[in-house]
C-alpha cells in the first residue's frame, strides 16, 4: 500500500541517501559556484609560544589543488554512485574501489 511504501523510503538509510543526492542534482543550479567558494578559502594555523602564548597565521592553500581533487571527487562519486545504483557495484565492491583509490 501506498502508506507502507511511504514508511520504507522514510526509514531506510538507501532511499535517505538517494535522495539526497536527487535533492543535490535538482538544486545544483540555485548553489554557489564551487571556483568561487575555493577562492574565498583562508588557511589558518595555530603557532604557540609559550603554554600561555599564540597566535592564528594564515597559511597558504593550494587552491587549484582543492579545486581539483573537488572535480576529481565529484567526477568518481557520480560515476560510483550511478554504478551502484544500476545495481552493478555492491557495496562491498564500492568500497574496495573507494578504499584501493584512496591508497
């Protein structure tokens, strides 16, 4: 029935995820552009003293390469997700995908 199936998709952490990332694709157009968003990204770091002395300094950040590992990230999440979803990656396989990228 059309209550049990509102029940399923409101309690399983699957459907939560899917859609959120519908939610994301749908929206993508209202958000901020990500160069934009990186540009304004400040670096910090805490340079202490003494024990009752410090100080933040700005730190320098690699901004193109926070805006490619973004582009990186988004290019394998949308490829990994849409696999899974199709039912061709597990997650047991996505996971051994993501674990032996990362390494």
């Amino acid at each position: 029935s059309e209550g049990v199936g509102i029940v399923i998709v409101g309690e399983f952490k699957h459907f939560k995820d899917v859609l959120t990332v519908v939610w994301n694709t749908q929206t993508a157009a209202t958000q901020r552009d990500v160069s934009a968003s990186v540009k304004e990204v400040v670096g910090k770091k805490v340079v202490i003293h003494n024990a009752e002395g410090m100080h933040h300094d700005t730190d320098e950040v690699g901004h193109e390469a926070l805006l490619s590992g973004f582009w990186t990230y988004n290019r394998e999440f949308d490829k990994n997700f849409h696999a899974w979803h199709a039912g061709a990656l597990s997650l047991e396989m996505l996971a051994k995908q993501v674990a032996e990228q990362a390494g």
